[in-house]
C-alpha cells in the first residue's frame, strides 16, 4: 500500500473537504478520491463502504487510514463510532481519534449499546427532517470490523440494517468489514439481510478473498474481476463505486502520525443501557428508502392534493394552512408518493376517496 506521506499534496488538499477521503492511486496512477454525501448515488458520491478480504489483505489498515481522513477537525466536524468484532485487535489503534463518541466496543454487550447509540440518533435526525427537512448534528462514522461477529444477535442485525437504510439522508455513514463473507453475515431475516446488503453496495472495497465463493458474496453479479487469484499484496483492492469499478494501491496512515492524533477523550465515559421500548421490530424492512410516519392529517392534505391536482407551492400552504408545519421538497415528493398509494389501494378495495358511490 501507499504511505500517506507520499501522496501529492495537491491529492490530500483537494480530499480535505467533509466527506471526501483519498482511496490511492489506480492501475493508470490516477488518484481515486470518494465522497460521502446525502444527495442521491451517483459517480463519486457514496453512503456507506462495505470492505472485504482475507486476513492479512489490509483491512484495518484501510479502517484506519479512512478514519484519520474523517477524524474531527475544526474544518470537518464528525463523531466517530468504533465496534470490534475482532475482541479490539482489529481498531485498538483508532482509540483515542478525534470525536470518538464512547469507548471501543469489543464484546456482544457493549456492542449492542454502541449500536444502540448510533440506531437512536438516527431515529432522532430522522424525526426532524420529518418535521423541519433538516437534521442537526455532524457526520457519524461508524466503523463496524468483522460485524457478522455481532449480526447473529437479531436486535444488532435489526438495528443495524435501520441505521445503513435510515442513515443514507441523515449524515451517517457506516464502514464495515468482514474476512468471512457468508449469505448471513447481514442476519438470519434473509429478507432484512438482502436489504442491508443493497444498502452497501454503492461504494465496495474488495481486497484479496479466498476464493471465488467469498468474491461472490462480496461483489454485485456481473462483475468479471477476480479478487481471489489477482491481487496478491496487501493493500491491492478493487473499488467498486456505484457497479463501476478500478483496481486500486490503497493509502494507509503511518503508525507514528496516528499515534499523534489518537491522543483524545471519547465523548462518553460509557455507552447508554438499551431500551428495548425503542426498538420498532416491527418495521418491515425496506431494500430503498425507509416509509417515513407521515401523520394521519399530513396523509389527507396530500391526498386531497392529488385529487385536486395542486402543485409542490399550493401543497405546501395547505399543509401549513392544516398543520401549521412547512415541509421540504424532499419529504413532501414521499408524502405525496404515499399518499398516491394509498388511494390506489382504497381503489383497489373499491373504495372510493371522494365519497362513497350507490354500491358502497
């Protein structure tokens, strides 16, 4: 792999912008720079990383060399989560980063409460872009290595596929990694686990696997790359961004300079105990977007909307009108998705939302 130090200035200055991190140089020498981003996927823009390899490949080090690019600064402000399947020897080195909310997780028990953290705060952010389209606080990372470690625990594979799904809009960004690939690393719930897995696919970095089984877990279909035979050295990956992919010398931090930064005082002495009240288990999962709890009030101003034809501005002042609450572009296109689902499923029952008919 490649020493940071070594990277052309002009490489890191232009990465050292919230969310853009340096991956290295590609088969061409061409750097490979990614952004993490709310905006919807598209070339460069990313929201979570799934990392794959064999023991030795270099996952932790591309672990650590990610979190050094997103540690908190003045210029990029971020809180970082660390959860160790690997009993701390996997990011023992990262303890001490900048922003790191609690301590590092290792075992089942502080694990599920680190997640927790992270599950709730999402469940919070997503309150208020529900109400205001907006989200208070900055990045969180979560670094979740040999997570299939922890996923066999049905509530962290819950919480865990909530926060990859609920996460892509509300500033959290999960990196996880695994040396053992298998159809349950995501959980036992096949259909929660497929869901997860689409979650991460936007941005893969797959270092040298097994075998073609492991390389088939790993990589979307259709990918005619062979991770398994062709990368040999540690640090040499294939980064797949949104199914497009390159053959990459990933950059690692040297040991001395992150030494230097992983001098601070996690935010919390402890992670909080679990409420298990908090948890809707319920929520089935979903392979896009999570179903936002529009209120029963917000649901009939959209459909009267659409029956009416109003536009985005006239929608909007009814919801006011109605509910005393704006509502951003966003979440008003999904009110008014769910609110043209459900008429056609009151048409469906022969329903009809203007009033009933002689037959109703």
């Amino acid at each position: 792999s490649v020493p940071h130090n070594t990277l052309p200035t002009q490489v890191l200055e232009s990465a050292n912008r919230a969310g853009r991190w340096v991956a290295g140089p590609d088969s061409y020498g061409d750097y490979v720079t990614v952004t993490f981003g709310n905006d919807k996927v598209h070339s460069g823009i990313v929201h979570h990383v799934l990392v794959g390899g064999v023991t030795g490949s270099g996952k932790n080090w591309f672990d650590c060399w990610l979190a050094y690019q997103m540690r908190d600064r003045p210029e990029n402000p971020s809180r970082i989560v660390l959860v160790d399947g690997k009993h701390g020897a996997g990011l023992r080195k990262l303890r001490g980063i900048p922003g790191q909310v609690g301590p590092l997780a290792y075992d089942q028990e502080s694990a599920r409460r680190a997640i927790y953290w992270v599950y709730m705060e999402a469940k919070r952010r997503y309150h208020q872009l529900l109400e205001n389209d907006a989200y208070e606080g900055p990045p969180i990372y979560l670094f979740f290595s040999e997570f299939n470690s922890f996923t066999r625990d049905p509530e962290v594979a819950w919480m865990f596929s909530m926060i990859v799904s609920q996460g892509r809009e509300c500033g959290i960004r999960v990196i996880c990694d695994t040396q053992q690939p298998s159809t349950g690393m995501f959980g036992s719930d096949s259909t929660l686990a497929g869901a997860t897995k689409r979650q991460l696919s936007d941005c893969i970095v797959c270092l040298r696997t097994a075998d073609q089984y492991d390389t088939g877990i790993l990589l979307p279909p259709g990918l005619d790359i062979h991770p398994y035979r062709s990368l040999v050295s540690p640090g040499h990956a294939f980064l797949i961004v949104n199914g497009q992919w390159r053959q990459v010398l990933l950059a690692h931090v040297l040991e001395d300079e992150l030494k230097h930064v992983t001098q601070a005082t996690p935010i919390l002495s402890e992670w909080p105990e679990m409420d298990r009240r908090q948890l809707d288990m319920d929520e089935p999962a979903s392979p896009g977007r999570p179903r936002l709890q529009f209120t029963p009030q917000q649901i009939a101003v959209a459909m009267v909307a659409n029956r009416d034809g109003l536009n985005r501005d006239d929608t909007r002042a009814l919801l006011h009108r109605r509910t005393g609450k704006g509502m951003g572009n966003n979440l008003l296109s999904q009110l008014g998705e769910a609110a043209a689902e459900l008429a056609t499923e009151l048409d469906v029952l022969n329903y009809c939302t203007g009033g009933p008919s002689e037959n109703d």
